[in-house]
C-alpha cells in the first residue's frame, strides 16, 4: 500500500510537472509570438519615421536650393530662349564697335546635337577682339568652332585697316524641353 501511495504521489507530481510543462510551453510560444509581432510593428514604424526623416530632410534641400537651382538654371538657354539668346549675340557687336550680321542660326536635328550660330563682323582689329572677349564672357557654355579674319584694304593712307570675320559659335549649353 505504501508502495502504491509513493506511486500515485509521483505520478501526481509528474503529472503536475507535465501540466506546468505544457503550460510553461504554451506561455512561451505565445510570449515569443508578441514579441515577433511588436519588432515587426517597430521595424515598421522605424522604416515609416526614417522615410517621413529623409522625405523632409528632402524638403529642405529642395527648399534650401531654390535660389542656387534658378542660378544654375540661368546658364541654359531653353527652346524658348533662344531668340533672345540670338539677339544677345546680335547685341555683342554693337559693344564691341562692330558691324554684326547673322548669316544663320542652326538648331540642334536628330543628326546633331550641336545648336550653331554663324555670323560675319567687320570692323578694327581691337574691335574684333573685343568681340572675341565678349563672346567668351556670356554666360552660357559657348565655344567657336570656326573663326576666319581678314584684313579689307583701306581707301585712306592713315586709317587703321578694317578686318572682316566669319565666325561660327556653338551653344552647348542649349536645352529643348
């Protein structure tokens, strides 16, 4: 009898032990699950205030460079612009003393990306390269690509000689949309 006693004392017990077993695991399952759950939920929120962070610190720059972005935006000439980008290089020859004439603008074709302005000068060599120091000091990315000189003969003894030139300029700096 006491053996049997002892007998149902331990499987009493271990029954028990089974139970809190059981319930210790099932405890820990579902612990383990909430806490999944909330670093998901972190995570997210994490990923969400990182985005919101970087969306204004976006904002700021954007807002910071406005000024700088129309600055930049001045050294383009946009489809739109271009006859006044014409008739700023129509304008150089009267600041340099010369007689400018336009012989042909060309704007950029599937072919070429290049937009071309021709034009001819007379005028005194000074003049002239005065005219060569203007062109180079707009402020858009230009450079010639063809510059011929010559000097015309003067009906007067004493006057300085009169030169004529044919240039061809590139806008590179040319925007169509």
């Amino acid at each position: 009898m006491k053996s049997k006693k002892i007998q149902n004392i331990i499987l009493f017990f271990s029954g028990i032990n089974i139970l809190f077993l059981g319930v210790y695991g099932a405890l820990y399952y579902f612990i383990n699950q909430k806490n999944k759950e909330t670093a998901e939920i972190y995570s997210s929120l994490y990923r969400k205030v990182s985005e919101k962070d970087d969306l204004s610190s976006l904002e700021r720059s954007l807002t910071n460079s406005t000024e700088k972005r129309a600055i930049l935006e001045s050294y383009f000439v946009r489809q739109e612009g271009a006859v006044a980008f014409i008739e700023q290089i129509e304008n150089l020859g009267g600041y340099a003393g010369v007689d400018l004439k336009l012989n042909s603008v060309t704007p950029p074709k599937k072919t070429t990306d290049e937009f071309l302005v021709d034009f001819s000068a007379t005028g005194k060599f000074e003049n002239m390269y005065k005219l060569f120091a203007l062109v180079d000091e707009i402020p858009y990315r230009v450079y010639i690509k063809k510059a011929a000189l010559s000097v015309l003969k003067s009906d007067q003894k004493n006057a300085a000689p009169l030169w004529s030139g044919n240039f061809t300029i590139v806008l590179e700096s040319y925007l169509e949309h």
